[in-house]
C-alpha cells in the first residue's frame, strides 16, 4: 500500500534496487531490515496500520531493540518503522489503535509521533539517520494538513516537547491530532482572557521532561491528552516523572483525558462517548 499516499511515485522516484515491495509477513520483513542494517543497508519500512506491527514484536523487541547492546555496539538496527495511526468510524478494537506505550516501555527504541508537515520532515530525517531504530507513528487523520515547508535538507535535533502557545494559566500536553485539538481549545478560551501554554510531544522515547516542568513551574496546572488509553499512558510517566522531582509542583490536581481502559467500540453511538472532545 502507498502509506495514503505518501509513497505514491516512490519506485519510479528511487528505482527498484533501492524499493522493494515485501510479501505481507511483517515478521519476516522486520527481520530481513534488521539484517540487512548489520550490512550497513539503512531500511525504511512501512507497515500501514500500526496493529500489523504486533506479527512483528518479537523482531522490534528482542532483536532491533537490544542488538546494540547484545553485541556490545558492534550490531546496530538503525531501521525505521513507519506506523499509522487514527481512528475512523466502523474500525473497532482491531484497528484504532496508537501504542505509543507499548513501544516507549522497551529500552533500545525511539518513538516518534509528528504534527505538522514540516515536522513529519523534520523528525522522518532525524529517524534516518540515528543510529537507533525508530518507530514513526503516523496519525491518518493528519495527513491532509497542508503547510510550506522548506526544501533545505537539514538533520535536526528533535526535543521530546515542541512549544505550539506561550500562556501563563494552564498547560496543555498533547499529541498528533490532539494537539490541533487542543490548539482549537486555546484559541476559545483566548476570548476568556485564558492564556494556554500548549506543547506537543512529539518524541516519547526518550522523554525529556524538562520543558513541561518549567512550564508547570509557571502556569501550576496541567491538562495531559493521550493518544491512546489513559492507563498507563504518557501522561502517567509525565505526572509522575513532575512529582518526583517536586512535590508541590501542581496548584490543582492534574488532569489526565484519553482513551478509558476499555477497547474501542465498533458502534456509531458508543464511539461518540469514548472519544475526548
């Protein structure tokens, strides 16, 4: 599949030694990218829905994760793993899921998620050239952003938090499509003489919180929203990453939103209560 189109052209673009298009076995695919990086062959690859991933896991975990320090930094898997993300209606359990969790818990990986176009970019060129395996979540429902963005080829360090509003009343932490939405939220309660100190979290792992502590230091309050389940999300690593280092950060009682522990209905009418808004 052409990834919704941002692969539409590649093999006439690149060539066919340099695009190969694999029998749907992602295990064996994860594998033969992780083989082929011990050789000094740098793979992209593009699995569509982040769920197909999960035939994979064991390749992703055990194998691209932990090579470095298995062969004490004579093996690398600097591979990256484009995944998408996003819900629509009629998708359900099986495929509406973000993970991000999932793959930040393994030491040995990057995880990356983009917002904007220049920062798809951005990031997608950082992930290349790190010596690391990265995995690149992609939320679909981004994917009709339109924004100038700069030729230059640049390789730019890429923060765990990009700074959208300045504000000193709340700060909001949120990704990919959250992130607009939050950004809507802003711009309402701007009317209300409300300043939002908006950031996205655009790097999961590793996480530098760094950023959301001094502006939590600032503002007092934070709203998180997670892409995936509240449970165990980012936003339990952020929390309580804030309180360890001081316990009276907060003024008030953060507030986490998100998915709730249940997986996601298949139904019209109970989609519209699962989802924040």
């Amino acid at each position: 599949s052409s990834m919704w189109g941002t692969l539409k052209g590649i093999n006439k673009k690149f060539g066919p030694k340099n695009t190969v298009e694999m029998p749907v076995s992602e295990n064996s695919l994860i594998g033969a990218a992780i083989g082929a990086s011990n050789f000094g062959i740098k793979s992209i690859v593009c699995l569509n829905r982040v769920e197909f991933a999960m035939y994979a896991f064991e390749q992703i975990f055990n194998n691209a994760a932990k090579s470095n320090f298995l062969t004490n930094g004579v093996h690398r898997s600097p591979i990256v793993i484009r995944l998408a993300i996003g819900r629509g209606w009629g998708q359900g359990p099986t495929h509406s899921q973000s993970m991000e969790s999932v793959f930040s818990y393994f030491p040995g990986l990057k995880v990356v998620m983009p917002l904007m176009p220049s920062d798809a970019k951005d990031i997608l060129i950082s992930s290349i050239f790190d010596p690391n395996p990265v995995v690149f979540l992609e939320h679909r429902w981004l994917y009709d952003i339109e924004e100038h963005v700069e030729k230059s080829f640049k390789i730019k360090k890429i923060s765990s938090f990009k700074k959208l509003t300045n504000g000193k009343d709340l700060t909001i932490v949120s990704s990919a499509y959250g992130s607009l939405e939050a950004l809507k939220v802003s711009e309402f309660l701007k009317t209300k003489n409300i300043d939002i100190e908006n950031y996205n979290l655009q790097m999961f792992k590793p996480l530098d919180i760094s950023k959301i502590y001094k502006s939590v230091k600032k503002t007092g309050k934070l709203i998180t929203i997670d892409t995936g389940h509240i449970i165990y999300g980012a936003s339990s690593e952020i929390i309580t990453s804030l309180v360890s280092q001081n316990e009276k950060i907060f003024d008030k009682k953060p507030i986490r939103l998100g998915l709730p522990d249940i997986p996601t209905p298949s139904s019209r009418g109970y989609v519209k209560n699962y989802y924040p808004n």
